[in-house]
C-alpha cells in the first residue's frame, strides 16, 4: 500500500540493503518485491496522488473509485476505503509511483519488481468511460497499453537512477513490453494436466511476440 517497508519496520526490517547483501551470500542474486499499482486511503502517497489528479479519472473528470483490495497483512487500512489507481499514461503519475518505489525499495539495493496487478487485477475491470493520456484516450483505446506503461514507469525510473539490469515480472503484457525489461508469468493457474496442456499452448503463443515468459507450473 506504501511501496515500502512500512509494517512494523524497525522489527521487520532494520536494514533492508543489508538483509539484501546476506541472501546474495546465500546465492540470492536477483530479488524481487511484490508492488500494485494503486494506493488506498491512509496509506501514505494516497493524498499527492488524488490532489495532483493523477489517479485513473472517467472521461467526466471524476475519480474512478478503484475497486482493489487490502492484504490481511495491512490490518490498518479499512477495504472499503477508497482507493487510487494511478493513470500509467501520465507521464506525472509515473514519476511519483517510481519516486516512491525508489525511495522504498531501489535506494535500498532491490532494483527488481514484481509488478503484479498488471492488468489492472481487481475485483471489476477498466471501465469503459475511463480517460487515460489525460483525458485523449479513452479506456477501449488504452486498455492492451496498460502494461506497457506500467512497465515504462519502472523501466524508465531505473535508467534514470543509473541502472540497466532492472527487471519486471508481470502477468500482463502487450507488444513492446520487452523493450522494458519485462517478464511475463501466466498467472495463478491451476496445478492439473489440463492446466499444463493450456500452458505450453499460451506459451508457444506468447512468446510469438514476448521472449521472456514463465508459468507457475511446477
């Protein structure tokens, strides 16, 4: 909710880029951490986001009320409370989500992310009214983009700070989203054979136009 360590830091995390330096001496080069793209009231980027309007909008100007969800692990934030989804194709909004991911986790040594919610994930989808690139494209327009932007924030933020090894992992991609270091996984799925026949078909298909895929499958 906070793009950062912020349930109960001092004890869980005292020194993030130190934990970070002890699991690459147990062979733990490249970590991940799990970021969505959307804040919720109380958490702490919510109000800049919202009063900076860069929260996903309906082409009438109002606030979309993205319906997400809160982790059990985020006691403190009410899942009925309003929530903001930031407008990836707002070149503003992703300078403030990266700003916060770099605070929270890139300044700490953890330059890789698990962009999950690429689809957006949530309870409904985008809704056909909504308004991205400021209002000049509307939602039906935007929708496969979603990803590739979303990608772009953290792409584009990590070259900015000086790294060329930042790596996404995502669920969702559309074309283009390689040129931003993405690897897309298939989802949750399913560990049955029908499940694995369905995989290696989304597979061959995927990486027609995607080089870097994974599955769950185990």
């Amino acid at each position: 909710m906070n793009w950062s360590f912020t349930l109960a830091p001092q004890t869980c995390w005292p020194d993030p880029a130190a934990m970070v330096e002890q699991l690459r001496t147990f062979g733990v080069q490249r970590l991940f951490v799990s970021v969505h793209p959307w804040a919720q009231e109380g958490s702490r980027h919510y109000e800049t986001l919202k009063s900076n309007n860069l929260c996903l909008q309906s082409q009438n100007g109002t606030f979309y009320p993205w319906n997400g969800w809160s982790l059990n692990t985020c006691p403190q934030y009410n899942k009925s409370s309003p929530t903001c989804l930031y407008d990836p194709s707002n070149s503003a909004a992703r300078e403030t989500l990266w700003s916060a991911l770099k605070s929270g986790y890139f300044d700490h040594n953890i330059t890789n992310f698990w962009t999950d919610g690429t689809e957006p994930a949530g309870t409904s989808p985008l809704p056909s009214d909504a308004a991205f690139a400021n209002g000049l494209l509307p939602s039906p327009a935007a929708f496969m983009m979603w990803p590739v932007w979303h990608a772009q924030t953290v792409a584009d933020g990590a070259v900015a700070a000086g790294s060329n090894d930042t790596w996404m992992l995502a669920r969702s991609a559309w074309a283009n989203s390689h040129r931003h270091n993405t690897i897309v996984w298939s989802g949750d799925i399913a560990s049955d054979w029908s499940t694995l026949q369905s995989q290696v078909i989304a597979g061959l298909n995927a990486m027609l136009t995607i080089p870097y895929w994974n599955s769950d499958t185990g």
